[in-house]
C-alpha cells in the first residue's frame, strides 16, 4: 500500500537536510534541535524562507498584525519610560524579533505624531535572526520615513554580544514563545526526552529516549516543580539564556515581553499531560508538529517563572505578569475605541475595524490571555500598563 501522506511529510526541501542531521547525530536528535531547523534553517527554515505570509494572509496572527492601534498603545507606554527615566536625550528603543515591521511602524508612527520631544529622543533598533526578515523590516519602516538616522536593523545575536549598555526600552512580542525547546516526559521518578528520529517508512517520528542534557533535570530543580507522572512538558532552555542577555545590555530602563506564558506550577500543572506545543498552518492547529517542516509554525508557552529569575539576577525588578486585556485596558484601548466612535458618523468603516481590533486583542480565548511581563532596571516599576483595572 502507497503511504501518500509519509511522502508528503517527506516532500519539503527542509525534511532531507532534517534526516541527514538525525543521520549525523547517531539516528536522533532533540526537538529542540528539530526546532531550530524547522523555524530556522537559513535557507528553508519557516522563519528564514522567503515569502513568509503574516497575518490574515499567513499561518497565525499576531497583536501587531490586528491593528495599528496596539503599537500606538505601547508606544504610549514607551513615552511612559521615557518620562520615568529622566526624558534622556539618547533613547534606546529595542524591539526583539520584529516580524513584518508592522509594530515597530506603529509605535514610531505614534511616537512621530503624539510625542515629538520623545520621537526625537528615540533611537530605534529593529533586531531578529534572519536576514530576510530584517531586509523586510527595513524595507517597511524606510517607506514610512523611518530610515538608518532613526532606525538601526541587527541580527539578535550580533546586537547582544555588543559591550555598551543601552538606556531605553527592549520590547518583544510573541518571540520568547518561538524559540527552540525541548520536549521531556515524566516517567515516575525518571525524567525522558521525545527526540525525532527517521522511522522505518521514511518519515519523521518521536522517539522517547534518555534525557540529552542534565540542563533539563537541573531546570526542575531549581523551580521546585516536575511534571506529573506521564505528562510531556516543554523546556526552552534558550529563553532563560536570552533574558539574561537582554537584561544585561540594559543600563537602565525596561524590558518588555508580550507572550503566551505561564508561572511554573501552572505550565507544569500534571493537568497539562500534553504540554502546550502548538503547530499552525493558515490558521488551523495542526496534529503532527514533525509534519511537512520549514512550512509550519512552531510555538510553545513560555515559562514565565524562569525569565523574571533571568532578569532578576540581572538586577532587574520584576512585577507579577498581567493579561495584554489587562494592560491594553490601562494604556487606554477604550478610550480610544471611544474616539473613533465619535468620529463614526463621518467613517464609519474605521470605527468597524476599530470595534473588531479591540474584540481581537481583548479576547479571552485568544490574543487578550497573552502575558505581559515587565522588568525594570534602575528605574520605577510602577508602570501605566501595570495599573489596576476594575
Ligand atoms: C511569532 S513571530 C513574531 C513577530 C512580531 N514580533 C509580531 O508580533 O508580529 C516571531 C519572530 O521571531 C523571529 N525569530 C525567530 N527566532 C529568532 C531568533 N532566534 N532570534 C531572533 N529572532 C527570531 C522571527 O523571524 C519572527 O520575526
């Protein structure tokens, strides 16, 4: 019998680069290192290919992509920091992994048109791992006026391994959540590794072996928790490392990271027994992450426990995380869905889409139940998107 669907597993340009590499590392290796593949492979890597689609067009969508309006309420928060720290006169403006451009134009949009004094403070840095990407980044905020005087582009990597610190804000949104993790599974006492190996049809398949690295245990350890007995879990070993990074190259200011994440006990509650893996095309959950590689996005929960101790042995402060519905609401997405109602007799399809962004980025089941952790450095905590809301 003719197994069509292991071929098409099989027929991405990324699954035989994939296969020679389990083939190199013994007949295995870890999904982290699959990951790393997968997403970014620098020639078919779904981070790295050319054509990647975002949004509606692409395979999942992120705040920025809704709407203009959730880098304007960030850059509000951003001029925040500005204020806090003094109003420099050099003024660090440092997003992580900037996807299409799209939040970057928004907050420098707003930042040009509602706060001049802060905009001319403001030295952007566009950062990511792929240099399609960032040609593309560039591309979007050169059209918007936004060119090399005002925004630097940098591959993550080079930036961090900068020795000067910077005074500013360092903003990211779903990137911790995109990094590559390895998948462990409890049994009794033991602690195992899925790792993919080549099956006997051909195609990609998990395997549970021993763990790859005692990292994975000692990260339990020093969290006091474990999966439940039987239960997969994801371990982004990389997330930690990066914070840590980040933390250090800030002299002082904030750091801002918006992604789908959990305190330790709950990501690791033994009610969790599949982990929080996700793999997405146009949109759809797909049910095999090893699937058709290079054109599906991968992402885990990030263990939000573990990046504010990063960030606090930086000497950073840490306030407990909060919803992005939480936080668009103190920075003011009513008020603004109040004026573009008052405008709606003249146009009304703005206030339309107004009405439907907010629904979207306030959603509960959706894109509103993202966390919002902040970190600050030699400056105050008390943040507008921290603020009590009712
Ligand atoms: C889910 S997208 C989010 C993009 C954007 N922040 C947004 O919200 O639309 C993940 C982004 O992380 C970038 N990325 C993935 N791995 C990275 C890495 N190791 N270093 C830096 N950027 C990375 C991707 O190229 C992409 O821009």
């Amino acid at each position: 019998m003719t197994d069509d669907f292991a071929l098409a597993q099989r027929a991405t340009p990324l699954a035989p680069v994939i296969a020679r590499e389990i083939a190199d590392g013994g007949g295995a290796i870890t999904f982290a290192q699959f990951m790393a593949l997968a997403l970014g492979h620098s020639e078919h890597g779904y981070y790295s290919r050319a054509g990647l689609a975002w949004g509606r067009a692409g395979d999942f969508e992120t705040s920025p992509e809704v709407h203009p309006v959730f880098g304007y309420l960030w850059a509000r928060q951003v001029q925040e920091c500005w204020d806090r720290l003094g109003r420099p006169t050099l003024f660090a403006l440092v997003e992580v992994a900037g996807g299409s451009g799209a939040f970057m134009a928004a907050m420098l949009t707003w930042l040009r048109e509602r706060a001049p004094d802060c905009f001319a403070a403001t030295r952007a840095t566009v950062l990511d791992g792929h240099p399609r990407r960032i040609e593309e980044q560039r591309a979007r905020l050169a059209a918007l006026g936004f060119e090399a005087d005002r925004v630097e582009h940098a591959l993550l990597d080079d930036w961090l391994a900068r020795e000067e610190a910077v005074t500013g804000v360092i903003i990211s949104n779903e990137f911790f959540d995109a990094l590559p993790m390895h998948i462990v599974e409890r049994r009794g006492e033991e602690l195992m590794e899925w790792h993919v190996v080549v099956d006997a049809s051909g195609a990609l398949a998990f395997e549970l072996r021993e763990a790859s690295t005692p990292a994975l245990r000692a990260h339990f350890d020093a969290l006091g928790v474990l999966p439940g007995d039987g239960c997969r879990a994801e371990v982004c070993l990389a997330a930690p490392e990066v914070m840590s990074q980040l933390a250090r190259r800030l002299a002082r200011g904030y750091l801002v990271s918006i992604d789908y994440g959990h305190d330790a006990p709950s990501l690791y509650a033994s009610w969790r027994r599949m982990g929080t893996l996700m793999a997405f095309r146009a949109h759809s959950p797909q049910p095999d992450p090893l699937a058709s590689p290079g054109l599906l996005d991968l992402t885990a929960h990030v263990d939000l426990t573990s990046l504010a101790r990063a960030a606090q042995a930086e000497g950073c402060e840490v306030a407990s995380h909060r919803s992005q519905a939480e936080a668009l609401i103190a920075l003011g997405i009513g008020e603004s869905l109040d004026a573009a109602r008052e405008r709606a007799a003249s146009d009304f399809a703005a206030y339309g889409a107004a009405r439907r962004a907010t629904e979207t980025l306030l959603d509960q089941a959706g894109l509103g139940r993202i966390r919002v952790l902040v970190a600050s450095k030699g400056a105050g905590i008390e943040l507008r998107c921290l603020g009590e809301v009712g």
